[in-house]
C-alpha cells in the first residue's frame, strides 16, 4: 500500500510468480473530513468530504448535498446530520459550495434563483459534474449510486442537475424547494420532494416569497405539486398520486406520503403540515425567519432510505 497525498492506492497481487497483477487500482481517500478545490469555468470552487470508516477498498454510493441560499457547504454539513447517517450507512457525503462574493452563497437554479448565482448565470450543473469526477479520482464508488439532494435553493439546483444530467444522477432529493415544472428530465429521474405547506419562505402553493434577510431580494416559487406533476410525467408515472395516512407528531405536525404509480421512476412527495422551512430533523437558528423546526420526518433519513430503495430496485 502506498500512501499518496492522503490517497491510499492499492494495486491487486500477481497470480503467481512471473504473472503481472491484473487487478484495477481501488483508490480510497481516509476516513475523516476533507476538503478538495478544483478549477471550473475559470473559477475556483470548493467542495467538503466526509468519509465513514471502513471503506478501504469496496465501491461505495455518494451523497451530494447542496446548501440552501445565503448558505455554505460548512453550514449544511453541520445541520442536515448526514455524516453520521453516512457512518451507519457507509456512504460518502460530499458538500459543494455555491457562489457568493461573502460567506452567503447561493446556486443558479435558473432564471428566476437564486443571488449572484443566477445574475452572472454560473454554471453550476457543470461544477456539480465536475465535483463527481474529482471525487472519482479520490475515492472508488459505483458511478450508479451517485444521489443529488439540496435544501432551499439547493433543492431547486439538485432538482435542475438532475434533469440536465440524468446520466449522472441515480436520484434526486429536494428538500424545501423544487426546480420549474419545464426542468425536467429527458429520461426518467427517480424523484422525492420534502416541503411543508406553511413554509413561510419558499411558498407551497408558489408565488413571491419574502425577501431574503437584510435584502430586498425575492423569489417567485413555484407551485410544488405544478412540478411533481410534471416529473411525474417524464417519469412515466399515471397521472394520479395516491395519498397515505398521515404521520403525526406530538406537536401536531403531519406528514402525508403523496406517491405516483405506475412509473419507470418513482416520484415521491412528503407534504409536512406545521413545520417552516428548516430541514426537518434539524434545529432552525431563526424561527422568526424560517418558521418552526419539526421532527415529524427527518429528512436525512428520508433522503436515505429513498436512495437505497432506488439502488435496491436495480
């Protein structure tokens, strides 16, 4: 074994003597923290790793998790809880870093969000591919359990790489948000959507939220269910959703499972009552600003469990 830059290669053994090994190169980063910086665009970029224990050498799926508006990749590593999920699950949790001339960055989910981001048009689907093949030169995974999630405006990126680069994502999760009915994908995404009907800042049933603290900054959102719909059709999925029975916290707050059928991907939503626009599971910092917390669901593992179930069904 030979230890490279904190890239441990490990190169398969000849058969017997005389014989060449013949085995692929596995390539693993440590177990810990890390953080890579890459060029794209003629920009620098960042992105953050976490790495479970014990991945030494079989392939593994990966998490991109995407901050929502005004964030960054620190901050959402240290609210969503994934890492630790990674550490029971045994996937590797990645952070990419949107763009921002401070420390509030946000992503170009298009034309109508978010920030400097979607001003100057930053081309963030490629960044995020980008991010996918550097990491394939630190750690093996399986190119096919490569899951896109996001929060916020995050959400709305996940959704939109997803559709631009559906050879590149097994899954989508969007959590507080979603892209525009029209970014959807050519062939079918598997699809779950998080969102509470009494968000205060990205509105449920779509329309300008308020404006971004110590800005006059909005966002015209869209309806979650306009664009549900129209996933669901390139999904191929039957155009009526089946509702379960609502989940109920002590608190009161609900969550249903809307559920299209028939589909050569699945479309999933999770329609909260009561909670804001925090991830749920998640403590809020500002309630005043994004409304209550919930642990009706916990989105990561929500995010989880719909991911291996995708992986699973192949």
């Amino acid at each position: 074994m030979v230890l490279l830059a904190g890239i441990l290669v490990l190169v398969g053994c000849a058969e017997s003597p005389g014989e060449e090994a013949v085995a692929p190169v596995v390539v693993s980063l440590a177990e810990g923290d890390h953080e890579f910086a890459l060029v794209h665009d003629g920009e620098a970029r960042r992105y953050l790793v976490h790495v479970p224990p014990g991945l030494a050498g079989p392939p593994v799926a990966v998490v991109l998790s995407l901050h929502g508006g005004g964030g960054s990749a620190e901050q959402h590593q240290e609210q969503a809880g994934l890492d630790a999920l990674a550490d029971r699950e045994g996937f590797v949790a990645v952070y990419p870093d949107g763009v921002g001339r401070t420390s509030l960055h946000t992503w170009n989910a298009g034309e109508y969000c978010c920030g400097l981001a979607s001003r100057t048009d930053v081309d963030d689907v490629g960044y995020l591919a980008a991010v996918v093949g550097d990491l394939a030169a630190r750690v093996t995974f399986e190119t096919d359990r490569v899951v896109v999630a996001g929060h916020s405006n995050g959400a709305m990126m996940a959704s939109r790489a997803a559709a631009e680069r559906p050879d590149l994502f097994a899954a989508v999760v969007a959590v507080g948000a979603v892209a525009a009915p029209e970014q959807v994908p050519a062939t079918p995404v598997p699809m779950m959507q998080i969102h509470s009907v009494d968000d205060p800042r990205a509105r449920y049933e779509g329309g300008e939220g308020p404006p971004f603290p110590g800005t006059d900054s909005t966002v015209v959102h869209v309806a979650v269910i306009e664009t549900l719909t129209a996933w669901a059709g390139a999904n191929g999925c039957e155009s009526t959703p089946v509702e379960a029975e609502p989940t109920v916290a002590d608190n009161g707050h609900t969550a249903t499972r809307v559920e299209w059928t028939g589909c050569d991907a699945a479309v999933v939503h999770l329609r909260l009552t009561g909670a804001g626009h925090g991830w749920p599971g998640a403590p809020v910092g500002r309630e005043s600003v994004v409304g209550p917390a919930t642990d009706v669901v916990e989105a990561s593992e929500e995010l989880w469990r719909f991911a291996a179930g995708v992986f699973d069904g192949r």
